[in-house]
C-alpha cells in the first residue's frame, strides 16, 4: 500500500514535470490546420521546420480529408484548412454567413498518379480509359490490353479532396459505386500493392515501388519534369484557406511568408511534391498585400 | 441538517431518474437534427436503393443499400456467434468443471473489453487475407470479413447471457430428469434447451442490438462501396459506417448534416426495438423460472 503510494506521487510529480516543460503557449500563438491526408506529410514538414525559428508558435496539424478541413474552417473550429482542391461558391458562401472570410493561397503543385498493380501488364492508358474504367463503363482489364480479370476499384471517400478532382477533372461523372472507398491515400497504395485486379490514385508523394504509375496520355507522373511542365496530364493546386485575412504578423501570417520562401519551398519539395508556379506565386503575393 | 431517510430516497430516485432522460435527451436531439431533412428529400427518396449525396450529377438520399449492408453483415455475424455463443453458455453451466468455469467465464467476458479498433487491426491484417484466398477472390473487404469480426464482439454477449439463461434453469428440473432415468445429454437436449428458449432469443436480440451499432471494425474492412450489395462477398457500407465517414465533411445544419442524423435515427430506433424485445422477453421468462 505504501509502496503504492509513492509510486502514485511520483508519477504525479512526473506528470507535472512535463506538462511544464512542455508549456503551454498563450492562446494566441496556436495554429490549428486541418484537412487533406495528400498534403499531410508536407506540412506537418512545413510546421516542423517553422518551429525551428518560432519555437512560441504551437501548431497542430490533422488530416481527414480537404471536406473536413473545409466542414471545420466554415464551422469556425480551425485556423488554417489543408485542402487538395478548390473550395466550392456554396461552401465559401456558407463561411461568410459565419463571419468567416477564407483566404486562399497556393502552397505546392501534385500531380496525380494512377496505379496498378506491378505484375499488371498494363503500363498506359488515355484519360478516356481511366474515365470509363472509374465510371464503370469498362469492367474488364482485357478491354485495355491487360488480363481477362474484373477490374476492382479502388477511391477515396467523398470526404477526400483527391476524391472531388478525380471525379470533377477526369469523369466528369459519378464514379462506378462499386468502388471500395478508402480511408486515406496510404490504405489505397496498400490495397493496391495487394491486388492484382486493382486500381487506384494518389498523390505523387505516396507512390512507393510496391505499385506501378501509369502513363497518362505519353507521360508518366514518376517524371518529375513532365508533372512540373504540366505536360503530365493531372497536376493540380495545394491549397491552404486562411479563416479571414490573417493579423500583421501574427502566426498565420509568419506560417504563411515561411511556406511561400525558397527554404519553405525546398520542404515542399523534400516530401515529395513540387514547388509552386510563378502564376500561383503571384496569385500568393496578391492574397498577402491585403495583410498589408 | 439531518439526511433523513427521505433524502436518501429522493438521491438515488434522481440517479435513476437521470439515466432516462439521458435517453429521452438523446431521442429528442437526434429528432430534432434529423427532421430538417425532410424539408428536401421526400420519404420516398430517403427509403430509396442509393446513397449519394455529393453526387456529381444529383444528389441521391436512399438509405436501402446501406440498410441492407447492415442487416447483411448483422445477419451474418448471427449466424456464426449464436451457435457459438450457445454452446459456451451450456459447456459452462453444465459441463464445465467450477475451476475451469472459473478461468473460461472470464475469458470469454474479456473480449467484450478489446477495443474494437484493435480487433479491426486485426480483421484487416489477418481475417481479410484470410477471406480473400478461401474464396479465391483478389481482396477481402467485404460484408464477410466484416461479420466475421462482429461475430467475434457478439460472441461474449451471447456466451454469457445464455451461461445465465441456463445457470437459471431451476436444479429441480435437471435432478428431475436425471432422476427418470435420462442421460445427460437426453437433459440437456429435452429439458434445458425448451425451458430456456425465450432467453436465448433475449440474447441473441441483445447480440444483435450490439452488432447493429458496431462502427470502426467494420468500417475497415467492409469495403464501404455505395453499390446495392447481391452477396455476403460484396463490399458493403453499412449505416453506422456511413455516418462516421460522412459526418466530418457535412457542414453543421445542411441537409447531409441532417439526412445522417435521420439515419442515426434509423439506427437508434432498430437497436433499440430489439433491446426492449429482448427485455420483454427475458423479464417474463425469468418470471416463468422463478414460479
């Protein structure tokens, strides 16, 4: 029972130790960001090396998809939304009738990657092909010069961003609902790897040589400068939305100078995406000058 | 002042008092939340075959193909856990020695206490590879992996009631039988079995209740497709899977935000009509014991 004791007061002691070590920083220098399972790595990254100069800056940065991270920023829950696609004119509407006016900004570019199998014979495919296969008009990989096997499909989840691109830039159209949805990126890129018959996409950053990219239209997204040219047919915007106009140096504001400089940049690039363009640079330059 | 027997009273009336309007709470916000819904989507559209409300083209408010995923994997789940869950219950009210009910009784209770995630973990990495080379098929999410682990968390609900289901049978009964000159067997088949039906269906009724509302397990590794399942080797997308998908996208007050909430509606007024079933049941069974 003694014994007991002391451990329990130690561990108390112990407990306290570290929650003052840890120190929690006033309200004000925590950023929350939430959103999108494809830029996750990135800026957890990105949050890892701002630290390294803004130690009284907390960040926390949660994936769940680029909807949830939208859903949070409109709810009011959250200071920075990770998305991997536009937001839409009735979520931004639906922000404002919160009081909350979302910024955008343009932190990397990802091309998008369609995998398969690596002892699938299949190497290339139009955006025709890939629009029937996920639409389910072609079911069988024999119709685009593979094996006669079912073609399994595999997506992410309505919540996704990745989702909400392919859909709106590549079908054009409900995808097939016989398509599993995954919980993330990782669990479609292990899906796949596993299944002879399957199918996937993801973002650039998560292939691994377990699976194969497919050559799109003569490209193939593993050729870095054909994703950056744009000659790689599915490169896309990473956005970040600010809730409001971010205060004169204030957190958000030095996140955001940190992630559009060179050394911010190079991070972006280390985890595997691509640095931004001149347009969006510019796009980025334009949404800053209203901080003043 | 002194705490009079009185206060005391009117203490534990308020526990009790508490616990049903929890209930009555919950009701009544579910309700609320779900009945904008139906201010945009008919009833007709919500009892439709397809669920997609961020469609391309339409948005699409049936909950039948998820409701059937449900019922599919439930179904399935039973199947496998009642027998199962059966047969524990007789071996440790019956058979079993009082030293090896003492060690098995608490082991099979256990289960109950493994987080649900984790058996998931493992229907995931064991159970679906599993599934996918028995039946010849390139992967394993589907509403059989999902009802093999649901089975599994019903199991310690069914093996314990019905432990209690047969530990109940009065020894008048048992020492009766044996006494006529019948085996044990010819016993427990004739005389333990028919006078604990009505609590083996209370059982299985709260075994059913529990796997209705089971999420995270299944939701990795049901495969979560929207199509209408034809099969028990058909990915599915059950209602409480759907909802915990979906739920972080919606915007607070929308119409999705509201449609899941109906369907949690849905999902509270099935689990709990077989509660109160299985409660009916087992009330008046224990009564006919008791007599």
């Amino acid at each position: 029972m003694k014994r007991l004791l002391v451990a329990l007061i130690l561990s108390v002691l112990l407990i306290g130790c570290t929650a003052s070590q840890g120190g929690a920083p006033a309200a004000s220098n925590k950023l929350q960001l939430k959103g999108s399972d494809t830029e996750l790595q990135m800026f957890a990254a990105l949050a890892e090396e701002f630290k390294k100069t803004n130690a009284d800056v907390d960040i926390t940065v949660t994936g769940g998809g680029s909807g949830t991270g939208i859903a949070a920023l409109i709810n009011g829950e959250i200071d920075i939304a990770d998305s991997s696609r536009p937001m839409k004119p009735e979520e931004i509407e639906k922000a404002k009738v919160n009081g909350i006016e979302p910024v955008e900004f343009i932190i990397a570019r990802d091309g998008l990657a369609v995998i398969v199998h690596p002892d699938n014979p299949v190497g290339e495919l139009t955006r025709a092909q890939v629009a029937d296969i996920y639409t389910g008009k072609i079911t069988n990989w024999k119709d685009v010069g593979g094996n006669d096997d079912a073609i399994t499909l595999y997506g992410r989840q309505s919540t996704s961003g990745t989702y909400v691109y392919f859909r709106d830039t590549v079908l054009k159209a409900d995808y097939a609902s016989t398509m599993r949805n995954m919980e993330g990126t990782s669990a479609i890129v292990d899906a796949v790897q596993a299944d002879k018959t399957g199918i996937g996409y993801v973002g650039i950053g998560y292939l691994t040589p377990e699976v194969k990219a497919l050559t799109l239209e003569g490209q193939n997204p593993t050729d870095k400068a054909a994703v950056a040219s744009g000659a790689y047919v599915l490169t896309r915007p990473l956005f970040q939305y600010t809730k409001g106009v971010p205060a004169k140096n204030g957190p958000t504001h030095k996140l955001m100078l940190f992630q559009l400089s060179a050394p911010g940049q190079k991070v972006v690039e280390s985890t595997g995406f691509l640095q931004v363009t001149s347009a969006d640079a510019a796009a980025n330059e334009k949404q800053l000058a209203r901080i003043g | 002042m002194k705490i009079s027997e009185k206060h005391i009273r009117i203490f534990f009336q308020a526990n009790g008092i508490l616990s049903v309007l929890v209930l009555a709470g919950i009701f009544g916000f579910l309700l609320i939340n779900a009945i904008g819904a139906f201010q945009t989507i008919t009833l007709g559209e919500f009892f439709g075959t397809t669920w997609n409300p961020t469609s391309y083209v339409q948005p699409q408010w049936g909950i039948l193909g998820l409701l059937v995923g449900t019922l599919l994997v439930v179904a399935a789940a039973l199947l496998i856990a009642v027998p199962l869950g059966l047969f524990t219950g007789l071996y440790l009210s019956n058979l079993a020695s009082p030293r090896v009910r003492e060690v098995l009784k608490p082991a099979v209770e256990l289960i109950a206490s493994i987080p649900s995630v984790v058996l998931g973990l493992v229907a995931l990495l064991v159970l679906s590879p599993l599934v996918a080379s028995l039946f010849g098929l390139t992967n394993g999410l589907n509403a059989l992996t999902a009802a093999l682990i649901v089975a599994v968390m019903v199991l310690p609900t069914i093996a314990s009631l019905s432990e209690d289901v047969f530990s109940a049978v009065p020894d008048a009964y048992r020492q009766g039988g044996l006494a006529l000159g019948a085996t044990r067997w010819q016993v427990l088949r004739r005389v333990i079995l028919p006078s604990s039906l009505s609590g083996i269906f209370a059982a299985t009724m709260l075994g059913l209740g529990r796997a209705v509302g089971e999420t995270i397990a299944v939701l990795m590794v049901a495969g979560n497709a929207l199509a209408f399942p034809h099969g028990l080797l058909d990915p599915v997308r059950p209602l409480t899977a759907n909802i915990a998908i979906e739920i972080k996208e919606v915007v607070t007050g929308s119409t999705h935000y509201q449609a899941l909430f109906a369907m949690g509606l849905v999902l509270f007024i099935i689990t709990m009509a077989f509660n109160v079933l299985a409660e009916l049941v087992l009330q008046r069974h224990m009564k006919r014991l008791g007599a």
